[in-house]
C-alpha cells in the first residue's frame, strides 16, 4: 500500500488518441483527493519503461505506431517485469490489442504482441465506430461502462482472461464482451478519455495499489457520465 503514486504514461509519441491522456490526468487528480502524492512519468517510444511505476497507461493509436510501439515493448521488457512486480496496467485500444499474443497490422496481417494478456486480435470485417455502454463484471463492483470507440479490430479471449464487461450498446472485443482483465491488468476499447467517463475504473486501479478509498465529490464526473449514458440508453 503507497501513499506516493507513481504513473507512469507510455509512449505518448506513438499512442494517445481521443483524449487518453485524459486517463493519466484523472488518476492523478483522484489521487491528491485522497491525500496521496503523486509522481507521473512520460516515457517516449526511445527510452526505457521504468519498472517501478505502481500504474502503467497506454493508449491508442493507428495501426503502424502500434506495431512500431509492440515492437519497442517487446524489445525493451520493463513493462513485462513491472507487471511481475504486481504493477497495475490500464490499456486502451491500439495499447489494449499490443497485450495479447498477436494483432492484425494494417493490411490485416498478424503481427505479434508483447503476451501479457491472453488475448488475440484480428481484423474486423467493418470499423466499429461510436458510442459504447457495457456492464461490468460485478465481481469489479464498477458501475456501468461509457465510453466512445474506434477500431477495426476484433478481440477474441483466451482462458487466462476473464471479460471486463457485457456490450448493451456497442461492439467491443465483438462477441458480445467489452475489453479484460487479469490479476491487476485491465484492457479496454474504451476512449473518451475511459477513465473521465469512468472514475470507478480509475478507483480500481487506485485502490489496488494504495488500499481503500475514501469518497471524494464526484459531481462533474456523473454529469458527465448521465450525460452520455442517457445518449445512447434506452429510456
Ligand atoms: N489500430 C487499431 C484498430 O483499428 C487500434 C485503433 C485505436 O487504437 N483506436 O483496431
């Protein structure tokens, strides 16, 4: 259990679309709420991934800085043995397909992950593009997924992974379930930015690092979330 929180933000030069930034900034932002301090590190597709970070954030991105930023990771492993230390990792998207064991490259091709989650990707027959809403896993205790989504890729789960959550609008992994998670790594298609839309997932990641939270005033974040939930809900 810490009371100094260190981030770390990989590869912001190659993968970081719609807002997932914004992730870092939340965790950052409901970590000082709780008195905590915190430490964030950018590190860029040319340095070395720390391996003392306690929450790692990826983001997405386009389909060549995903096989460049896969390649990188792979080579370079700090991600690999901060995890095996029991560091927390939130993936998104592009970031999310480079955890499994292989991902379609832009002509479809496989082009292989890093094979911390078990998970593959392919491609799609049609871009899923627009708004999502997913139920959780209730062993998470997080309430129900927003978020907006852009890929073509499609996620099939291994044994080693259980769904993050069940689609009720949207396409997600495409059979139905949403994004995974595995010890302390969750993966996500979700962008908007995930954790803005959704602070019980950034809770989460905060409480499995520093222990139980206390409340903290979520007013703007449920407007946001009512918001776009009645967006696409049905009445
Ligand atoms: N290039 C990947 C896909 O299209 C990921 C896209 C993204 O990160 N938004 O599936």
């Amino acid at each position: 259990m810490t009371s100094h929180l260190r981030l770390v933000w990989i590869y912001p030069d190659l993968l970081s679309t719609y807002g997932d930034q914004g992730n870092v900034l939340v965790l950052e932002q409901r970590a000082r709420a709780r008195g905590m301090s915190v430490e964030t590190v950018h590190v860029r597709s040319s340095d070395p991934v720390p391996e003392q970070g306690d929450i790692y954030l990826i983001g997405g991105g386009e389909d060549r800085p995903q096989i460049l930023g896969a390649e990188r990771l792979r080579k370079d492993g700090g991600l690999h043995r901060a995890i095996g230390r029991g560091a927390a990792l939130l993936a998104v998207c592009a970031g999310y397909q480079i955890m499994g064991t292989v991902f379609g490259g832009e002509e479809g091709q496989p082009v292989p992950g890093i094979g911390l989650l078990d998970i593959s990707s392919g491609r799609g027959e049609r871009r899923a593009v627009g708004e999502l809403a997913a139920e959780v896993d209730p062993a998470l205790g997080v309430p129900t997924l927003t978020g907006f989504e852009n890929h073509m890729g499609v996620t099939r789960l291994g044994p080693g992974v259980r769904p993050l959550s069940r689609t009720i609008v949207g396409t997600g992994n495409g059979d139905g379930t949403e994004g995974c998670y595995a010890g302390k790594v969750i993966g996500t298609y979700l962008h908007g930015p995930a954790l803005a839309r959704n602070p019980g997932l950034a809770d989460l990641l905060l409480a499995w690092t520093a222990g139980p939270l206390a409340p903290i005033d979520d007013t703007w974040y449920q407007r946001l979330r009512e918001e776009r939930l009645a967006a696409v809900l049905p009445g």
